[in-house]
C-alpha cells in the first residue's frame, strides 16, 4: 500500500504563478508520480479532494497532494500545470477567468460535479419564523426578500457600531466578495447597514453558529452545499431570477445556475488517462456532498474521516465510476 500523502502544500502566490516546468515536471511530461489537486479553502472541496485522492492513491497506484490558494490562484495553477485536478470549481462565480481557461485549452473540464447547489444572502429561519421550541418569537415576520434587509438593522446589530446593522460577505480573496459588494450597494443596504468581511470560511462559520446557538439575528452570505446548511435550518432571501443583463448591470437577481466542474491540467489525459477516465464519471449531487458535510458536524470528523465514511455509505455511488478491479482495489483497502 502505498504512503498517503494528503499533506497542504502552502505554494507562496508568486511562486505558484511565475513556477517554471520542465517536461519532467506536472506541467509537461509524459509521465507523473505525484497528482496534485486544489484547495481553496472550503469543506465541500475538501471532501471530494478526498474522496478522489483516496482512489487515485488506492486504485490507481499514484502520490496525492494539495496545493493551497485562492480560487484565482489555484486556477492559475491549474492553467500552469503546477496543479493537476481541481475537483469543485464554482464556474459562474469566475466565468471570464473559466472560460478563458478553457478556450485556451489549457484546462480540461471532464466532468459535472452537481449543479443543484444554491448561494446568497441567508438567515436562520427562526429570524422569520420563530421557533417555539426555544422560546423564540419572529424577529422579522415580513422578511422575504433581500432589499427588506434595509428594514431590519436592528434585528442584525454590527456588534462594534450599535446605529447600523451587519452583514457578513466572503472572505474578501473570494471570486464571490466582489458579486456580494455589489449586491450590499445596488440594493441600498449602506443605508442601515455595515459589510463586513470576515478572514476565512471558518470565521463564518464561527459567527454563525455563535449566533445561532445564542438565537440571535444573522444575515449574510453562504451558500449550499455545505456541512453547516445540512444541520442547521437556514433561509435563503430571495432575489428576482436570474436575468444575465440585470445581473451584469448591477447583481440584483439571484446568482446565476452554478455548473460545479471537475477539471484537470491539459497535460494530464496523457500523464495519467485512466485517472482521467475515472474523474470523467465523478458525479455527485448537493444532496450527497452535504450527506459528507453533516458527518463532519455531526460527528466532529475530519475531511478526510468524512470522506471515508461517506465512501463506506455510498459504495454503489462511487464503484460506479470504476472499472471492478479497481473499485476493488479500493473497497480492499477501505
């Protein structure tokens, strides 16, 4: 069995962007020992990065690692060959940048990851509701839509400025920090309101447990699939639908269908074709990256811990991807 290396390799950005190859190096050659995959921060990545890195180790005999970095970055990475496989790219979220990529031929998308995911501006929905079995009255009964946040400051106090309300964005290295600036001010919301992003995924996190365990008010961005929308009951505000022109006028409809790729090197169908082969039929859905997601709020699992046992759950999912020696191969050493 061959060692597991599901290390963080921390690249620095200029070494990432200005590394340069040699035709025995990921980004050229006709052979490969090591695959690198992309990790730009959030869980749901983190758990097909593992799933994926667990067969490719098991089944088809490689090295695994991951390179850290924002989305630009690992993309960039990828269009280099410093980076392998990204296994969740979030296209509409860096459409320009994606399409380029693809145009030039210097990535590859193989496959669908899921396309029935959601993001936006969300709030427990306790906030609207209530919630009798903790004693909770509706804060904001008549919250539907997000321009009705104007309306609420109160309900979302900014902790360090009691006169206006908070709203959490991405971290602001996020492709997704710019579309949610400009939906705070297309939709008037500086009026009462203070943006604020916080310095990771984790410290989103963090303020939205507090504040749900605490049963205060919270509004923000996320997005589903994710392990926190899976346990927690969350309400997305709604937008008009999605209009391409409105949408690129000023970002006031709901974000744009999010096709979630699988996308490799363009070097690597030579390097590795059967690894290649296998990502071509990676296919999962919302539903089943949160299953993973819940194991890891749920239990207190790792990324990786949940991607095993998401692996032992759904064994019918994943050996369909596989030729059966293969899949064996794996199932042995799970």
């Amino acid at each position: 069995m061959k060692k597991k290396r599901f290390g963080v390799s921390l690249v620095a950005t200029i070494a990432l962007l200005s590394a340069c190859g040699s035709d025995s190096d990921n980004g050229g050659g006709d052979e490969i020992s090591v695959i690198t995959f992309a990790d730009a921060g959030w869980e749901s990545l983190r758990i097909h990065n593992a799933i994926a890195q667990f067969i490719v180790e098991e089944g088809y005999g490689y090295d695994t690692e991951t390179t850290m970095g924002s989305t630009p970055i690992t993309v960039q990475g990828l269009r280099d060959g410093d980076i392998n496989v990204y296994m969740e790219i979030w296209t509409d979220n860096i459409r320009e940048l994606y399409d380029e990529s693809i145009d030039s031929g210097e990535i590859i998308e193989v496959s669908m990851n899921f396309d029935d995911n959601e993001q936006g501006f969300y709030v427990p929905t306790y906030v609207i509701e209530g919630d009798p079995d903790r004693d909770i009255e509706p804060m904001a009964p008549d919250l539907q839509r997000v321009e009705d946040l104007v309306n609420y400051p109160d309900v979302f106090p900014d902790p360090e400025d009691s006169s206006m309300g908070r709203i959490l964005n991405a971290p602001s290295d996020w492709a997704v920090y710019e579309d949610i600036a400009m939906k705070f001010d297309s939709y008037g919301l500086e009026e009462t309101f203070n943006l604020f992003a916080p310095g990771s995924d984790a410290g989103m996190v963090t303020d939205l447990v507090r504040a749900y365990e605490d049963g205060e008010g919270w509004v923000g961005y996320y997005w589903e699939p994710t392990g926190i929308t899976a346990q927690y009951d969350l309400t997305l505000l709604e937008e008009d639908d999605y209009d391409e022109e409105q949408w690129e006028e000023n970002r006031t409809t709901a974000f744009p269908p999010n096709d979630v790729t699988v996308a490799v090197n363009q070097h690597l169908p030579d390097q590795a074709p059967e690894v290649v082969e296998f990502l071509e039929n990676y296919e999962t859905s919302s539903e089943l990256t949160e299953a993973a997601l819940a194991y890891m709020e749920e239990d207190g699992l790792s990324e990786q811990e949940a991607a095993m046992r998401w692996m032992e759950e759904y064994q019918d999912i994943w050996t369909s991807w596989l030729p059966d020696d293969i899949a064996q191969d794996v199932l042995d050493a799970l």
